[in-house]
C-alpha cells in the first residue's frame, strides 16, 4: 500500500497568507475547461516563507504575479502542490490551469455527468479546479465568471448575486456572480446546464424578499414543489427559533443525479441529489417526503450553522454538522410527531454510530488525526455531533441554549472558529460550567451507565446508583468520566405523583437519595434519549409492561418494548426453541388496542433491527441472529394474527392522502402487513396490496414483503415493478434495493447478473449504493453467508469503485470493517477480503486509512 501520512489536530497553524478576493473565469469544456484565477493575496506577518497552495489532478498552464508571468525557478510544482517563492507583502496573483470535467468520476471538484457540469468542494475538492490555499480558514470575497455554450447550457450559476450577463462569439455566452459574504472555498460551486426552473419567493420578518429557484432536470417541475414548500417551511421556522434571516438576494438549489452524499450547502446555490429534492404521490414514498423537508432544512440551516460561521479546521467539522443536524431534528420533530421523529433519530444512533464506536473507526466527534478528511463524514460527527448539541440543549434549557446560540453569532459572525468557541458562547450565555461536558468532543466510544437501586420501605427512602463504564476502543485512547444528563421519572403505584426531572452523572459512581417515596418505585431512565448512551438496569418482563404502560415520557413506553424483545432476541440466538412467553403477545396487544396516534403504534410493533442487536451483542453468529429476530417474529405475527389482520383491513382504504395521519395509518397498515406476510395467506395478500396500491409507500411495502420472504409472487410484482417504473432513475433506485434484499440463497447471482442490466451503472452513486450497499448493509443473511459469497461480492465492487469514486467505495467498505461484532469464522473472512483489498495497485487514500485501521 502506499504511505499516507495522517494530519493532526494538535499541529494546526494560522495560515502564512491570506486570501482576500478570487475572481474566477472558468471556460466550460468538457476535457479541457479553462480556469483563470485571480487573487489577491496578503503575507500574515513579517516572514519569508513560500507560500504552498493545493492542487491536484490538473494541468498548470501559467503563474503571473502582479501580471507579470513568472518562470518555474520562484515556482515548484509537485502532485499536489504548488510553492511560490520570494514574495512581496502584497500582491496580485493569477494562476490558469486546465481540467477535465469528464474524466473526473470522482465527483470531486468540477464534473460532468448527464449534460450538467457540477462542483462539489466539500472537504478539499476546490483544490481540483485552481491551485488555492484550500483550508476553511482562508475566507475570501468571490467573484464567478462562467463562459459556455448557450444552447447546450442556457442556465450558469454561481455563488452569491447574478451581476452581468452577455453573449460572446461562437454561440458562447457568460454570466458572472458576485458573492458579498468572505467564504472558505470549500462553499464555492458552479452549475451549467439547461434545466426546468420552479420559482417563487419568500419575504422574510425584516421586509426583503428573496428570490427563491429550484432547478430540476426537464420534465420535473411538478416533483419539485414538495421541496419548494420545504424551502419555505425551513426559513419561516429558523426565522421564529433562532431570529435567523437569509442573507442574500436569491437562494438557488439545483437537484443532479451524480452526487456522492445528499446535499451540499454552498453558499446561496445549494447542489442535491435528487432523491432529497424530487418527490411526488405516484412515486416518492412518506419516508421520501420526510427525508427530502429534513435535507432541504438541513442545508438551509447551514447558511447561518456552517456558512455565515464556518470551521477553523476540518477536525471541526461538527461544530457544524452536528450542530445543524440538531437544528433540522428540532425542525422535523415540530412540524411532525416529536417522538415518532426521535424514535427516528435515536434508532440511527443506536444501530449505526454505536457500531462505528465499537469499530476500528472509532473517533470523537472532534477527531484527532484524520488521513483522508472525506471518511470523517461520519454518523459520529454528525449524529452523535447532533446528541452532544442536544444534551447542553437539555442540561441549559431552551432560552439559555438560544441565547448561547445569539452570543455565538455576535462573537464569530464571519469567522472561521472551533467547537472550543461553541462550547465557550453556550457556557458564558448561561453562567454554566461546561468543562467536564466538552470531554464529549474529545472522548471516542459508547459510555455504558450501569444502574443499581435500593429501596428503604421503614423510611421511604429510595437509592439509586450510576456507575459509568467504558468499555476500549479501537482508539486504544483512555477514558474520563463524562457530564452526562439523564431524564428521570420513579414510577410508583400510589397515588401521588411521581417524582422526576435531570440527574447529572459526573463521577464513575453517584448515588442519588429520594425521600417520601411512598412505594417500590420503578426507574423509567434516559427519557427522550437525553444521552448516547447504553443503559444497564436489571429491568424484568413486568417491569417493561409496566414502562410499556405508565411512563409519562413517549420515549421510554417505546423502548422498554424495545428492551423487552431484544432480551428475547439474545435468549433466542442462543436457544432457537427458547419458548416464548404469551406475554409478549399481550403487551402488543395492548399496544394494537390502545388509543395512540398510528405513527406511534407501527414504531412500538417494531422489532430491534439486525444492526441495533448486532451492536448490543458480543461477537454474534449473523446467520442466528437473523434466524432469533425471524422466530420471535414469527412468534408475534402468530399470535396476534386476527387483530393484525383487523387493523390492516381496517386501514386499507382507496383514497390517498398525505396528512399526519394518513401517513401514521399507512405505517401501522404496512407493519402488519410484514407480520402477516410471514404466514399462510400471505402471497393473495401482498399480490392484493401490490395491485390496489395507488401510491409508492403501499407499493413498495408490498414488493419489500416479497422479498424478504421470498414469496411465490415475488418474480411477477418485480417485473411488473420494473415495467412500470423503467426511466425513473429514483424509482429504480428502489428497485435495485429490493432485489439486493431478497432473501434467497441465489441473490449474489441475481445481484451479478443485476451489475449488467441496462439501467444499472456503477458510475452513478446512487445506484452503486442502491444495489451493492443494500447487499452489503441490509441482507444480513445472505451478505455473511458462511462460504463467503457475499464477503467476496463485495470485494469485486469495491476494487472497481477504488479507482471510479473512492468516496463511494469508502462508504460501502463499513459492513465489512466492522467484522469484530461477529464470531471468529466470520471474522476470519472477513479479513481475508480485506486483506485481499490491501493488494490492490493504487488503492485509493480513503480505503488505506480504513484498512489501516481495521487490520492493523
Ligand atoms: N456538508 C455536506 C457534506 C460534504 C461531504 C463531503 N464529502 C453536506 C451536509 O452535511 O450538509
Ligand atoms: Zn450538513
């Protein structure tokens, strides 16, 4: 492998100069794009170092300083950088360099992919379009002028405001934009295609009105307006939460099918993927609505959490990510159900950050070292980035928190700062001493809270203890005791009313004393997930029902159901033929009954999924634990088989509608469906809903069904699927997933035979992920399967993606570097693939830094 050395927080320097303005003419061509670079460029301090820009795979044409062209002996060119020698205090730079739009399937930098040319900065991409000093801290004022063919590419976008527009010779014409607001260049991005354009427009409190435009590919406008009311929803929202205004004179968001992740929030032309911008009722799915209102508020939150203050560094990242996860959180749970949103949230967490904690990537939410800054998106930095956020949210309150949040701008609007400088804004608005908190930015792994009690009945006092344990991480680092908030609520069965509010854990072990507690009361602990944290209590089947029933808080009555099933799912790994207990039918019986909204019913009837059990249990055989989460379904689905089959009739209904609680209707609908289709009947019903369904959700609960339990009318409703959907690249997205999911023991040929089919390319991200990624992350039995099919199907892919988009190829190595949750066979494996990875010529920095890791 090649050496790659790592980069240090603890080495961060201020820069040597500074960048004061960019003006860029970029000539659009697409194997010889043009870009004239023009800086002015000042020395911090008095000193006679070179000044050392960025910049990879391009062609360096000429360097002028104070426009005179200067020769290769004050210039040293190497593969990624370019050092200029001997210069004044001041002055003018300009850099022309050559690239190549198309060959770049990285999707990092300037790219052409379906007739549109797209940059993506983010982290360190801007360094493939000019040479620059490209690091967050250097915040500059740009100006962007674009030349193109005017037929093929009628629309030119850049950063800030449009300024002029013309027409030059040949059929070219050019627009130039001017962005007031100094940004670091990873916020910089450029649009040239020829697209169908939403507008309106949003006034804000202040009186201004904005021009809002959302581009989409021709033919998609009305799939676009669902992410307009979106746009507007998120600005009136941050306007009433946190007094935050849009700054500029027009916000654009362009929706491309090549994107490497979801979004990204260049300063006022937002670029997405389509799936979070295009959605309507035949095709988008209600988790598809969601998600696009989520991502639409997340990248606009950033425009004042990322944009207006951005990073000091990149080992920052989640002073805004995390930050403006918790923001569009916050967002989505006020305009949805609260807890249906958390449950949401925390399921992400428990199932997917708790296992990276316990991989060979684990890492703070601040890290450390970082090798290739791309594989630091991680659900670490932004998820639990966001539950960090949330606990001072908690442990201050929400006026204290939003008057740390108006210090912060006050302090550092226009600056580029650190999580310190967040953490320090929240502590000062609030008189609150946070230093033992900020170890949450410092400290990697899953703190686990082991929990005794005593109850005194002669005194009516009640004891309880909190012991915080860690276990290793891969990090090796050593580990202090956090400040960690819990929720609390004693549950009694007397009449007076029980006793709760926050405790804070700060020492390996506290007891807290409670007097006049009438009754044995029962600990209902970490309401609304108050900390990312496992929790050990001795809590038995009674217990649960009773949390199940009686805890006030929403949260707790989902995951004592949670807790009851996976302590059966763990009996049963071990012991398949475990009788189970009629009580666990009841305690859902009770569930299907009661009067709780439907959003909430279908969470409470879900079982813990393959990757929250995986992440709670010791070096697990894959194979017995998808087999003990199928028995207790199985057991479920039994027992509850009449009123499963009355709340699914009950909710089939032939109109469609998009409120709360039709939505809430059809995931309670769907999830008795899932029990159903484990029993006779189950083919007449599925095909039934397949072909009455008049929208995607329906729809694809119905094939998603087949799938996974292979049934007799599984080959028909995918073909009949495909017909109907052929073309629509998000729809077919769904489509490859599903045959990556079935539960077949000839699927790794399906899914070979799938790499062929006219609609698949490994080029595009999305279908990459949609077919290899859903394998590799989802079919659990068939990914491990113990002749290593799965293991070395994936290897196959991730060889080609090593050269093609590392990026993606980094993301979808993570089931197989996370090989220590399962049992030494597997294991064993595993590693033998990945060793098989390390052989590769030229593999990419983001893959060594994770085989690194995980093999070393
Ligand atoms: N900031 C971008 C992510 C960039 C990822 C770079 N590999 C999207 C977001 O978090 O909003
Ligand atoms: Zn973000």
């Amino acid at each position: 492998m090649t050496e790659f050395s790592p980069r240090y927080l603890k080495d961060y320097q201020v820069p040597d100069y500074k960048i004061s303005t960019v003006d860029l003419t970029i000539e659009l061509d697409d194997n010889k794009t043009i870009v004239t670079n023009v800086m002015n460029v000042i020395k911090s301090g008095e000193h006679q170092r070179a000044l050392v820009l960025d910049g990879e795979h391009m062609q360096l044409k000429s360097v002028l300083i104070n426009q005179t062209q200067i020769d290769s002996s004050q210039y040293q060119l190497s593969d990624s950088t370019l050092s200029i020698t001997n210069l004044p205090e001041q002055f003018t730079l300009t850099i022309t360099t050559e690239i190549n739009p198309v060959a770049n399937t990285a999707l990092e930098g300037l790219y052409k992919s379906a007739d549109v040319y797209c940059t993506q900065c983010e982290a360190e991409g801007f360094r493939r379009i000019t040479y620059f000093l490209d690091r967050p801290d250097v915040m500059a004022v740009y100006t962007t002028k674009i030349i193109a063919d005017k037929t093929s590419f009628p629309f030119l976008l850049a950063n800030g405001n449009k300024v002029e527009q013309g027409n030059l010779a040949n059929n070219l014409h050019y627009v130039t934009w001017h962005d007031p607001f100094p940004k670091p260049c990873y916020l910089f991005a450029l649009v040239a295609g020829n697209f169908d354009l939403l507008s309106d427009t949003f006034t804000t409190t202040s009186g201004r009105e904005v021009k809002l435009e959302l581009f989409v590919d021709k033919g998609n406008l009305s799939r676009g307006e669902h992410a307009m009311v979106s746009l507007k929803k998120s600005m009136l929202w941050d306007e009433q939460q946190f007094n935050l205004e849009y700054d500029l004179d027009i916000y654009m968001i362009v929706a491309v099918d090549f994107f490497n992740m979801g979004a990204m929030e260049n300063k006022g032309l937002n670029v997405f993927n389509s799936k979070f911008v295009l959605a309507d009722d035949l095709s988008a799915t209600d988790d598809d609505f969601f998600n696009v209102e989520a991502v639409i508020a997340h990248e606009y939150f950033h425009n004042w959490t990322g944009n207006r203050v951005t990073c000091r560094d990149w080992f920052q990242l989640s002073l805004k990510e995390g930050l403006t996860v918790f923001r569009d959180q916050q967002f989505s749970a006020d305009m949805h159900s609260s807890t249906v949103t958390r449950i949401k949230n925390v399921k992400i967490v428990r199932a997917q950050q708790f296992a990276e904690d316990a991989g060979p990537m684990a890492h703070p939410i601040r890290p450390e070292k970082v090798m290739e800054m791309n594989n630091f998106y991680t659900l670490t930095v932004y998820e639990k980035g966001s539950e960090v956020i949330r606990m001072m949210h908690t442990i201050l309150g929400d006026d204290a928190f939003k008057a740390g949040i108006e210090l912060y701008f006050d302090r550092h609007d226009g600056q580029a700062v650190t999580c310190d400088d967040f953490v320090a804004a929240m502590s000062d608005a609030s008189k609150t001493d946070l230093s033992q908190f900020k170890l949450w930015y410092s400290q990697s792994g899953t703190p686990e809270l082991i929990v005794s009690d005593d109850y005194n009945s002669a005194t009516n006092t009640y004891q309880l203890t909190i012991e915080q344990s860690y276990p290793q991480t891969h990090d090796k680092q050593e580990k202090q005791n956090l400040h960690i908030p819990i929720n609390f609520e004693l549950i009694t069965n007397d009449n007076e009313p029980n006793q709760g509010g926050l405790l804070h854990s700060k020492e390996k072990t506290q007891t807290w004393t409670f007097d006049n507690v009438c009754s044995k009361p029962l600990p209902a602990l970490l309401g609304n997930f108050s900390a990312p944290v496992k929790l050990n209590y001795h809590y038995n089947d009674q217990d649960l029902n009773t949390l199940m029933v009686d805890a006030s808080d929403e949260f707790n009555r989902w995951d004592a159901g949670q807790k009851l099933f996976a302590g059966y799912i763990k009996q049963l790994v071990n012991n398949p033929e475990l009788d189970l207990p009629l009580q666990i039918a009841s305690a859902l019986e009770q569930v299907l009954a009661c009067n709780a909204d439907n959003a909430f019913k279908a969470e409470q009837l879900i079982l813990p999924s393959f990757d929250e059990m995986a992440a709670a249990i010791v070096e697990v055989n894959p194979g017995s634990l998808v087999r003990a989460i199928t028995v207790l379904k199985g057991f479920i689905a039994e027992q509850l088989q009449v009123q499963f089959l009355q709340t699914y009739q009950s909710l089939c209904t032939s109109e469609f509608a998009k409120d709360g609680q039709a939505i809430g209707n059809r995931a309670l609908k769907n999830v008795c469906l899932d029990y159903l289709s484990l029993l006779d009947g189950a083919n007449a019903l599925v095909l039934n809903q397949f072909t009455d369904a008049n929208n995607m959700t329906d729809q694809l609960a119905a094939i998603k069904v087949a799938a996974l339990n292979d049934l007799a009318c599984f080959e028909d409703v995918m073909t009949e699927f495909a017909t109907q959907w052929q073309g629509n690249t998000l729809v077919m997205d769904k489509w490859f997933t599903i045959n990556a999911l079935h539960n077949n023991e000839n699927v790794v040929q399906r899914i070979t035979g799938l790499l062929e089919h006219p609609e698949f390319s490994i080029d595009n991200p999305n279908r990459a992920r949609a077919l290899i990624g859903a394998f590799a992350f989802y079919n659990s039995e068939y990914f491990h399967n113990k002749d290593a099919s799965g293991y070395e199907f994936l290897f196959e892919q991730l060889a080609k993606l090593n050269t093609i988009n590392p990026q993606v190829a980094s993301r979808l190595i993570t089931p197989l570097i996370q090989f220590k949750s399962f049992d030494n066979n597997h294991q064993q494996l595993m590693k033998g693939q990945l060793q098989k990875l390390t052989k590769l010529e030229s593999l990419s920095r983001d893959l060594i830094e994770k085989l690194d890791a995980a093999l070393k």
